[in-house]
C-alpha cells in the first residue's frame, strides 16, 4: 500500500451533536473519498481507528455539509467520547468484519451446545460493542427459551462476570435479595435493605431497571434518590451505611447484562436459562456471598406452577453452588399484586407508609418484607434459626428502618423534587358484586405500563380492593393515573372491556402455599 | 385532552440530510418539549404523525440547532421521503407501541407453530415498516433452522406474496429459474434467460443480491446493465424482449423478503424454510408459471448429501403445488465452483465467451447452462421431452443468444463504465505437484468476499486450475483480485496457510452424480 493511498483514506474526526445512546453511529459524506472509495453501503458497520484505539460504528451517510464535510468522519456524542480521542485528530476508516464470536450463535441457531470459551468470546465481544442489537437480537433468540442447560447456564453466569467490574468488600458476609419479578408493586428491596443495613449486615443492592414490568426497583428508588453511582462513591456509602439501592448498569458490573436487557427490553423476551445467568452474575460482581432468591407462584405471575417453580430453584441452586454463592430460594404467593401501587411514585407511598409505621401501610408489603428480611438476618451466624422474623420487626417497629432508609437516601443524592401520582386519573370500577376471587398481575402490569410508567413516574395503577375482599356494584376496584394525554387514553381503552378483577364467589378463591 | 395540550406536542417537520437506508430515523432536540415531557429514550421507537398519515422511527436526539430546533421534528432521508409530507408541516409525535405481530414471534420463540394469520400479521407489519431490525433478527433465528415445518413455510410463502406488488402477465407460460446457491461462479442465469427469450418464451428473471456469496446474479448483471427497474419499464422490456435480469428489490415484488434478507445478509444466518418461502414468494410474485430450481449438491456446497437435497426438493415441490406453480427441480453437481470467475466483472468475462462462441469459453458454465436452459425450454408443449438441449444449444451457437442478451443490456440500460478486473492481483500456488481432488466453495467464496466482492466489482477469484487437472509444485491454481489495498491485505492474509485446493492422487476424485 503506498503511502498516498494511505494517507487517501485519512478523515478528521468530528463529534455529531447527536445522542444515538448506546449505539455507536459514524457519519460520512456522501461525496468522501472513502465512502466512494469503499462502496460502504449505510447502515454498515465500519472500524474507525487511529494511535492503536479502534472503535466500531454503524454508517449513516449525509448529504449536509453542516454534519460532516466530505474530508470529516463524525462520531455520535457518546461514541466520540468512547473512542476519546480530539476533534480533527486523522482518523482511518474500513469496513468492519462481523464478530468472530457469530459463528457460535450460528451454532447455537442449529441447535448445537456451547461452551465455556465460546460464552466467553460473545460476552468479551458484547462487552466492547462489537454486536450490533440485531446481533445481540440473534444470541437472545437463539438461547432463548429451553436453548440452555444447566452447564450452560454455567458457562454464560462465568462468562458475563468475567467482562465486568468485580467488587470486594473484603467482609465474609455480604448479603442480596432478588425477586425473579412478575408480580408488580413487589417492593419488598426498599423495604429490606434498610431493614437489614440497619441490623448492620452488609447489603449492597443493586437492581435492573424494568424490563417488562411497570417498574424496577432502580425506577421505584430513583423516585426518592439518585441511582446511578459511581464505583467509587458507591463503595464508600456502602461501607458507611451497610446498604445502598442502586442501579447496577452504571456500575460497571456484569455490562453485558444492560447491554442484553436493552434488547430484550423491547423485544420483550425474557429467558429461564439467561435470567439465572443474568441474576447470579450480577449479584456475584457485586460481591455478594449470600443470596435471598423470592420465586412468586401464582396462576398470572411469571411461574405458575410449583414444579416450575421447583425446578429453577434447582437451576438456581446448581449454578449457584459452582459459582460459589450461598444461595437461598423462597417460594412465595405470587397470585396478586404486593401493597396498593403499581409505578413508581405509587410503590414509593407504599414503601413509606410501611417505613413510617402508619396503620394504612399494606399488610402484605409489610409481612412479606419482614418475612424475607427475617431469612436474610439468619444469614448471621449470631441470628438463632427462626428468630429473623422478630429481630426484623423490631427494627421496623423502632423506626430503625426509616432511620436507615433516610440515610442512605441522603447518601445517594435525595431527589430533591418530590413527585406525585400522575393528575390525569379514572377509576376503574367492579362490573357485579361479589367477592374479589382473582386479580390478573399481568393485565395491572400492562396498564400500569400503558399508562406510562416506569418512564412516567407519577404513573400506574392504585388498587383499592384485593383477593378476598367484598365488593358491591360499580364500586372503584382501582385507580389509574397518568401524566400525559396519550398515555392516558392509551390505559382507558385497555381497561374499557375488562378489568382485570375477577369478580364470583368467596368458594373460589384460591390459595397458594407460600414456603419461607 | 385540551387544546392547549394538543398544539404543545406538535412540531414542525424538517428533513435532515442523513441516508440510514431502510431504517427510519427521527431527531430531536434535546430541549424539545415533547422530549422531555414523554421522557423517550434515545433509540426508543417514535410514531410521527398528521393528516392520517404515520410513521415510526428510531428517536436520535439531539444537541445541535443546526441540525434541529427545539421546535422541530427531524426525519431522515428516506423517512421524511416515505412520510411524504412538506417541511414545516405540523407533526404529532407519540411513543410507538412494539408491532402486535411481535406476540407471534414471541409464541414462535416458546416453540409453538404459527398459522397463517400469524404469518400474515408478521409480513404486513414487516412491510409497513414496523419491525425494527432487532425485531426482524428475532423473527429470523426463532424460525430459523428446523424451526418451520412444512405447512408453516406454505403460510409464509402466501403471506410473504401478500406484501408486495404481484406481477401478472396474461400469458399461460411464464418462465423462471433460480438456484439455491451455495457455488461460486455459477451464472447460469445470464446465459439461459438470453437463451429461453431468444426461443420467445417469456422469462422475466428478477434476483436478489448476494446474501452470503460473493456475488448474486443481480449483482454481476449490474456489472453489464442497470437493474433497479421500475414496474413499468419492467414490465415494457419483458414484453419486447420476452427476458430480462432486474433486481427484484426495487419492483416492489414481495418487498418483506428484501427487508429479511438486509438482516440475515450480516447476521450470516440462512435457513431451509426461510428459504423455500423467499424463493417461492418472489418467484409467483413476479409472475412466474414454470420454475425450474438448480439444486447444487457438493462435499463444500450449501447442501452437502443427496438425502437433504432430496429433501429440499420435496418441501419446494409439496409448496410449489399448492401456491399453484408449475415447480421442477434439478440436483446438480456442486463439488467446485463453475467456470472461472468468481465476483461480479470476472463472471461477466465468463458468460460473455460463453455467448461469444469463445473457444476460451468454460465448458462447464456452458454445459449447465444448455442443459438447464434445454429443461426450460420444455416447459414449452411444443417442444418434445429431451430435444430441449439441443434447442439451447443452436440458438447460443447461432448467436441469436448473444443478440439477445445485447438487446436486454440496452433496453435495462448499458453501463457506460467498461469495468476490469481489480488492478491489485496475487496468485495462491500449488504447495506439492497431483491431481486436483477438491476445491472448497466456501473458502473461495470467502476469498472472493474478503477481496471486495460483491460491492467492489472487480475484485474476485479467477480459477486457473478445476478438479481433475493436474499441477506441478508452485503452479499458480488461481488469481485474486482487489481494487482496494485493505481488501487486498485481507485476502492475502486469509490464502497465506491455506489454498482452499486439495492436490492428491486421481484416484481420490470424487464423482456427483448429476440428475437431468
């Protein structure tokens, strides 16, 4: 290659003033030299790179000499600020060959199994953004459902926590609950981790936000305090509060696992196999050594049998023994929702009532928490087997919890707006009388994210009855609220025809057996 | 909703020079009120709206006035092209709800079959634009592989018809031919489409480009004509000239499988049912009566034994009779790649001495295209069984062939640009002196692709030597070409340790056997 030709192919980088998230976007005239050159067609993924660095980007070609002139290569904000290097800075430009790591998701499309070093090379490649989101849609797929066994599910839990940050605490015990979701208004995290930080256990919290339900315990908390903390300051809270309820992604723990859950989000597909990996990975990078796993059962969560139920405790249990982790699962009553709200700003009232020892706190919110506070606390060698339950009342009770759970708000960086449940709000009201004898968790879900949680906060849905309770003609079953118009009508329509309630006779209501 | 609230989410429309191909892109600033009040996230599907009219798009934000204004609604080229509406129309902008259709995908993914009215609200969504890529590549790998049986792959071969504009020639006999793939070089197509209209039956080939090849016949034939053709000059040449060789993209002809095929084309997926319907759809939906399939069978083709080949023949053939075309498919011999050229200018070279008469003229190409032209010439019922071959034969010796296939160039519209083969040329030599036993498709095609082709159209492989000939050490067994030094770089650096060829004994040449 002679150096005129090299030299051809040289651009000056320019940062786009456009936010295109976690996607890195490169620019190109339409009329420059390389574009031409190279027949790139858009939409292509191209490597950009100079002094060593390299970075990948999908091409969108411009025909506006105000975003990119014909001798300039601009990258999308965040993927200048990745590849960190100044405006005008030569940069060289070629076609970008597909992650070698394809050909095992290629195997696995045809069925095959993979192993540890194949898992390592996807996530290792995941984690420097070398997968597009069609790419990361294929692995998803392809591994989705019943495409894993157990020793998979193994190699991919390994594989994830190897590509992030790990933290120590340098403490033998370090505690972390978890609910596989399904059941929304499920708060109990907000409620034990001051709880237990309180009993002066050690636990860091750090959760997902939601990726099908109306809220995550991130979104719920981000409504009180900030979130998103940096490593640094994340660890020195913890060390001085004993807890903390932060949003896992910025952490840089298990990356892979946001960059993962920011496809399946909107794809909405979610699987046995990738949840256990994406849970224990996570909770390992944290550095927990005890995990508190809550599986819901109930005939509208997301397990509805207990021999389901039965076997991801295994899977759970299998996994987590040959990565270390003292893992405990609790099987629990997942057959209505858990408190009264259902969004973010809503689960916050009800957190705070049960915080606050008001007497209009929900019970169930209140016993569950503590329940699973209890189990947590018997982690303590110094904790006599039975006796969490009681141990975690009175810190409850005393007002310790709230106490806690002050601080830890200052320490993350108290929201100093306080929000309120969306003004725009109808109510949805029991088409007979009778006795509430079944609620659709995913139908309150999906109006609750209809109506614009967890994006809206002050949005979601206000139950006023639950299972078991009477109820006469046309009276209010719950209250929807939003914050914007559409999001509004959006929910009203859904609710028009059904309501989620079923509505009969007090001889049908169904009981689950909870296991704690 | 108030008046007031309704003008506060309308915004002005703006065209924004940036080419994102297929995928719809809209810009907002960051100081948008709309932005901020529905709290989209960057890369979260936005539906834009007026006068009845909508589109989604993939929301990019932005930080720059000159490229939006707060008050502004961006649409990219292509989007603000299909959207249709003047700048400075006032737009609504809402979050877009994920396709319904994407509940079947999902239900697909857990294993379960689809049935026809699945498959139709999948293609239609897909045509409208719905689907992004990530939704697409989901669709993809969930009915990838073994996922579709036979019945299912009939739904979707009507549904994928459904999308698109279906031509219809108001003639009994319409000819078509296509072949599954898999072997580099085999151009066939160029040769019998000249030949069959020569004979006056109507065969109006429309092809894609390379999925995963170095080269599709649309592909070499752009090499030699325009072939983006519009419906109507489409359908005014094949009426003249009773062929053509167009690109069956831009003919509106089963759109979906073109938006497919921009998604398995990176993510190197392909899969038989997929196939079946892609192949199928287009071929009914460009008016086809009579199909004739090359079904390739080699140890490096894309089917390796004849039991699947067989296999593949009878789902064509149990689809082929109920979509109601006249379905014939011929297993054939692809144990190397046929004639010389592998990429768009080295194959043209090829099928033009085959045309020409050229004593040079690979006898191989030659042969397989009289052959298959012979079995579509007996579609005509004035042509009696096995005098076919003959037929082809006088009108490519004739030069009616060649006439032909000059009249079609001219009428598609004739390159200006004589095209060469790339300038940067290395040739890959015999590490020890035998007979040559194998040659590998796949890696040559690799070659080829690593080289530049398709897109760069000179650059390719051009064979020296076939199976059978015999070579001393160190005589070149083939050529590669590039026009551009990275591509050259690549391609050099993959035939440094292996040559794809395999040199041993005669004895060791394995024979395929043919079915004509």
């Amino acid at each position: 290659m002679s150096d005129e030709e090299s030299i051809k192919t040289r651009l000056k980088l320019r940062p786009v003033a456009i936010d295109t998230y976690r996607e890195n976007v490169a620019y190109l005239h339409r009329e420059c030299s390389v574009y031409r050159a190279e027949g790139f067609q858009a939409l292509a993924k191209i490597r950009v790179g100079c002094n060593g660095k390299q970075i990948e980007a999908v091409l969108n070609v411009v025909d506006d000499v105000c975003i990119v002139a014909p001798d300039e290569l601009g990258l999308s904000e965040q993927a200048f600020q990745r590849f960190g290097e100044p405006a005008g800075q030569l940069v060289n430009v070629a076609q970008a060959e597909p992650p070698l790591s394809m050909d095992g998701v290629r195997r696995k499309i045809g069925g095959e199994r993979l192993d540890y070093g194949d898992y390592q090379a996807i996530t290792s490649d995941i984690a420097k953004g070398r997968y597009s989101k069609m790419e990361m849609a294929a692995f998803l797929v392809a591994t989705g459902q019943n495409g894993l066994d157990r020793d998979e599910v193994l190699s991919l839990t390994r594989a994830m926590l190897e590509t992030g940050v790990r933290l120590s605490w340098n403490e033998p015990l370090v505690a972390d609950k978890h609910c596989i979701g399904g059941i929304p208004g499920n708060r109990t995290s907000l409620l034990i981790v001051p709880i237990v930080a309180a009993h002066g256990m050690l636990i860091p919290k750090t959760s997902s936000r939601a990726i099908t339900s109306p809220a995550g315990t991130a979104d719920t908390m981000e409504v009180l305090a900030r979130t998103d903390l940096a490593p640094e300051s994340l660890d020195r809270l913890v060390r001085m509060e004993r807890g903390c309820l932060a949003w896992g992604g910025t952490t840089r723990l298990a990356p892979v696992d946001d960059m993962l859950i920011s496809v399946e989000r909107p794809l909405g597909i979610d699987s046995q196999g990738q949840m256990v990996a994406s849970i224990l990975s996570k909770k390992l990078a944290a550095g927990a050594t005890h995990l508190l796993l809550d599986i819901p059962v109930g005939p509208t969560a997301k397990v509805r049998q207990m021999r389901d139920a039965m076997s991801l405790r295994k899977l759970f249990e299998y996994v987590g023994d040959r990565v270390g982790l003292h893992l405990e699962a609790v099987i629990t009553d997942g057959a209505q929702p858990v408190g009264r709200g259902i969004g973010p700003v809503l689960e916050v009232r009800d957190v705070m009532q049960v915080l606050e020892n008001d007497p209009e706190a929900p019970v169930d919110l209140r016993e569950k928490s503590l329940r699973l506070a209890g189990r947590i606390l018997e982690f303590d060698p110094d904790v006599r087997g039975g006796f969490g339950y009681s141990i975690a009342r009175d810190i409850l009770e005393s007002g310790r919890a709230l106490a806690k759970m002050h601080r830890i708000i200052d320490a993350q960086g108290r929201q100093e707006r306080r929000l309120e449940p969306g003004r725009l709000v109808f109510e949805v009201r029991a088409e007979r009388a009778g006795v509430v004898v079944g609620i659709d968790n995913f139908f309150l879900a999906q109006t609750a994210r209809l109506a614009g949680a967890p994006m809206s906060r002050g949005a979601g849905v206000d139950l006023l009855n639950k299972l078991g309770d009477t109820v006469e003609e046309g009276q209010p079953l719950y209250r929807v609220y939003a914050e914007f118009p559409a999001n509004f009508e959006f929910a009203r329509e859904f609710t028009r025809t059904r309501s989620g309630y079923n509505i009969g006779d007090a001889a049908f209501l169904t009981k689950t057996h909870m296991e704690f």
